[in-house]
C-alpha cells in the first residue's frame, strides 16, 4: 500500500482526503462497531453544534477540529431518547462549586451564620 505523505496537504487538500476516505469506510466490512469507543478518546470540547429539522427527522451537525462538520440525521424516537438522556444529565450534573471567599456570610453577631 502507497504510503501519503500528510506533512505537504494544504488544508484543503487533506479535507478532501478525510472526507474521500470516510466515504470509502463506510462502504467497508466490517463495519465499524455500533459499541461506543473506550479508552483515550480524542476529544472536541465545547465544539459548535447546529440542527435544524428534516421532514420528521433532525439533522444534527457537530464540528470537529480535526474531521470538520460530521452530520448526523436523527429520527424521532432517537431524538426523543436523546432529548431524555441530554435532560437528565443536565438536571443530575454536579453544579460547580463557589468558592468559600465569594460566599456572602452574614451574622447576628453571635457567630451564627444565617
């Protein structure tokens, strides 16, 4: 196999390669496994998002440095999952805590924090 040479790419040039080699991947067996990834992940923290509805469907983008754009279109039951999952992380999610010197203490003078 031809070995390319990544390090010449312009920008342009080498999203044109990802983007021709997803699509060869995913016309490949086998496929890539339905099981989400474990151990160290490559991750986009607080990456752009945008959605917008399809006929029935969601269509939902998520911006990666490294890949571009990935789109996905989620149909409604999927979505109602999601919006259930998203909800419930949010409500369950550890609030950040404040630190003790920002705190405003008031007292009656007896020591009583009230």
């Amino acid at each position: 196999m031809a070995k390319i040479d990544l390090t010449n790419l312009t920008a342009q040039e080498l999203d044109d390669l990802i983007e021709k080699a997803a699509r060869r991947r995913a016309s490949l067996q086998p496929e890539i496994t339905r099981n989400h990834p474990e151990g160290e992940l490559l991750i986009a923290q607080d990456p752009l998002w945008y959605t917008f509805l399809d006929g029935a469907n969601t269509i939902l983008q998520i911006r990666d440095p490294g890949r571009g754009w990935i789109t996905a279109q989620i149909p409604p039951h999927e979505r109602a999952n999601l919006l259930s999952v998203l909800l419930r992380q949010a409500l369950s999610a550890p609030q950040t805590k404040v630190p003790e010197a920002a705190v405003p203490t008031t007292s009656t003078g007896g020591g009583t924090v009230h």
